[in-house]
C-alpha cells in the first residue's frame, strides 16, 4: 500500500470503508477506475456528489425520495390504511418489484440492536406510532399493519417491540390489526436480498401477531 502514490492510496483507503469491500477489490477498484476514460470517472463523482444533495427522505413514510413526499405516498390509488413496516428503502423496492402490494410503507431506517447501541428512539418507531394515531384520528376504520423486518433476532425484537407499543396504546389496540410476514423467508433472511417468489410467498404467508 505504501507504494502506492497518494491520490490512488486515497481512492484505496475510501473504497475500503464500503461494505463489502475489501483491501485487494478497493486496489483493484482504484486501478480500474485510473485506466478507466475520463468521461465514466467525472459521471461517477458526479453522481456521488448528486446522491447526497439531491435525494430526500419522504416525510411520511421515510423512505428514500426526490421530493418531500415520495410518489407512492403521493399515489391515491394506494391503500393508506395498509402499511408495510420494513427496515430500508431496499426492502421497499424490492417488495414494488413483486408487484402484488398496494399499501404504503413505514421505513425503521434499521432495527433495535442493544450490542450496536441502536435503541427504539434511534428508529422511525415514535414517527409510526404517530402516523398511525393520524389515521386514526382521520377515521376509525380498521388499518393493517405488517411487520417485514427482517428474521433476525434484531428483526423479531423489533416487530415485538412495535406490537407493545400499539398493544399499550388504547387509541390504537383495537384499530390497528398486526401482522408478520414469514413462512417462505428462510431464518435470518434479509428481505432485500430475497428473490421474488420468495417475497411473495411471505407477503401472502403473514401471521396474526
Ligand atoms: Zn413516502
């Protein structure tokens, strides 16, 4: 490493920090990119530059977004009273990709991790909570709600954890129906790694919690 000149040892040293990346891929990386034409070098800073400046997070179901309500929240053919409680945005396009949903989302932005020090405040747990006593505030229709994070210890934790939280609330515990996804998922399984079949097999397979 210590060869290397400062400006290909920087590019190595960033490349590194990304997941999945490791010492000899961030060198390879580097040298690809130095032999690469100038052109696809600038279009890659570029959008690197752009990803953080110009997308948003949606403010009501917080996933990823170009405006400050995502188009499925903007969506009046969605069903707002169905809402798919995930861990990222990924999850999410994975789950559009099956196609077979029509609710809305609520993206945690992770899961309740103690060895991780991520705690409840530290995920969009108080934000659905409120979204959910809007709606019902709106009307007292009944509103679905799926647990989809992912088949961890983490995942579980956190789907039991949201449970309470509504269970505990008088205004919602009667209005809002829990489920989780699940029989198709294998344990442990990261919904936005799942292929297709099997997303839709454990969006049609959810349990009453
Ligand atoms: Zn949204």
């Amino acid at each position: 490493m210590s060869l290397l000149v400062k400006s290909v040892r920087d590019v190595v040293s960033a490349l590194g920090r990304l997941p999945g990346i490791g010492p000899k891929s961030a060198i390879r990386l580097a040298f690809y990119l130095l032999n690469t034409p100038d052109s696809f070098v600038e279009e890659l800073a570029r959008s690197l530059v752009a990803i953080k400046k110009e997308t948003k997070i949606c403010r009501q179901c917080f996933s990823v977004s170009d405006e400050d309500m995502c188009s499925l929240c903007q969506d009046e053919k969605r069903n707002e009273r169905q809402i798919l409680v995930v861990e990222s945005t990924m999850d999410v396009l994975a789950i559009e990709k099956v196609g077979s949903y029509n609710g809305l989302y609520h993206v945690l932005g992770g899961v309740i991790n103690p060895l991780e020090h991520i705690g409840p405040d530290d995920i969009k747990i108080v934000e659905l909570i409120d979204r959910l006593k809007l709606l019902v505030e709106e009307n007292k229709d009944k509103i679905e709600l799926v647990l989809a994070t992912s088949l961890t210890m983490e995942g579980e934790a956190t789907a039991l954890y949201i449970k309470n939280r509504i269970d505990r609330s008088g205004a919602l515990r009667d209005l809002v129906s829990i489920s989780r996804i699940g029989s198709g998922l294998p344990m442990g399984a990261d919904l936005g790694y799942a292929d297709e079949a099997t997303l839709s097999r454990a969006l049609s397979g959810r349990r009453k919690l």
